[in-house]
C-alpha cells in the first residue's frame, strides 16, 4: 500500500512526537533503534521530514529531531504526500497509465471504493490522535 520509505517516515514521526512528550530530541540513531530500521535509511527520510516542515531540527551535541503542537495535527496523507507524492490520489492500482473512468482497468471500480477509504482514513488520522491511541495502552506499535 505504501512504500517502505513512507512506512519507516509514519512509523518516525509517531516515535519522535511520543518522546516529545517530554521535551526531548531524538537523534537519528534512537528513532532507527526504536523502530528497528537502518539508521542511513532513516536519516535521509527526517532530513526530507525536516526539509518539509513536517518536524523539526537542531544541529548540534544536543540536537536531535521533536515536534511541537502545530506538528502533531499532521495528517498521515501529510507523511505520504511528502514522501510518496500524490500518487495514491491519481494512479492506477495496476499502475496503468492510461486507467480512468472512461478507460477503466478490470478493478478500477471496484479499487474505487477502497481508495477512498484509504485516502479518508489517511486523511483524518494525525500524529497526535496516533499518540492519544498510544497513550490509551490498548493499541501498540511494535511486534512482541
């Protein structure tokens, strides 16, 4: 559904706004250890976060990346868009180029439905609502 890219960016920012809850800044090695992905990897994908204003940075000894208020009502499709583009929104599941309600591809009707969906709950659920559900203890982010 999404790229491995934006699965490691949603699962990030989730991290660094649950440790910004107490002011702390989390460095790229603590978010790649705390959701178990390649630090190389994660680095590109806060710089490309930071870059876009999706969270914040500071350099230095006791820099790291946080998030402030303004930050956690960040939609998924905020995440997806910044790194996958807005391909969800307009390409064929099948990845044809020429898929559309005049020219549709064999499930184009019935991917329809589910897109819209999907794209309604990306749309609705933010990073702050994420860490309320967190906070709650009956949801969970890692496997056991």
């Amino acid at each position: 559904m999404f790229s491995k890219s934006c699965e490691y960016a949603i699962k990030a920012m989730i991290f660094v706004a649950q440790k910004s809850k107490t002011d702390l800044r989390v460095s790229v090695k603590e978010i790649a250890k705390g959701i178990d992905s390649p630090e190389h990897f994660i680095a590109k994908i806060m710089q490309d976060l930071s870059r876009k204003k999706l969270v914040q940075s500071v350099k230095g000894p006791n820099g790291g990346f946080y998030m402030n208020k303004p930050d956690l009502k960040t939609s998924i499709a905020d995440i997806v868009k910044a790194i996958d583009g807005d391909y969800m929104y307009t390409d064929c599941v099948l990845g044809l180029k020429a898929c559309s309600e005049k020219n549709p591809c064999p499930v184009h009707f019935e991917y329809k439905e589910i897109k819209r969906r999907l794209i309604k709950m990306i749309e609705s659920n933010t990073i702050g609502e994420f860490n309320e559900k967190l906070d709650s203890g009956k949801y969970f982010l890692r496997n056991k």
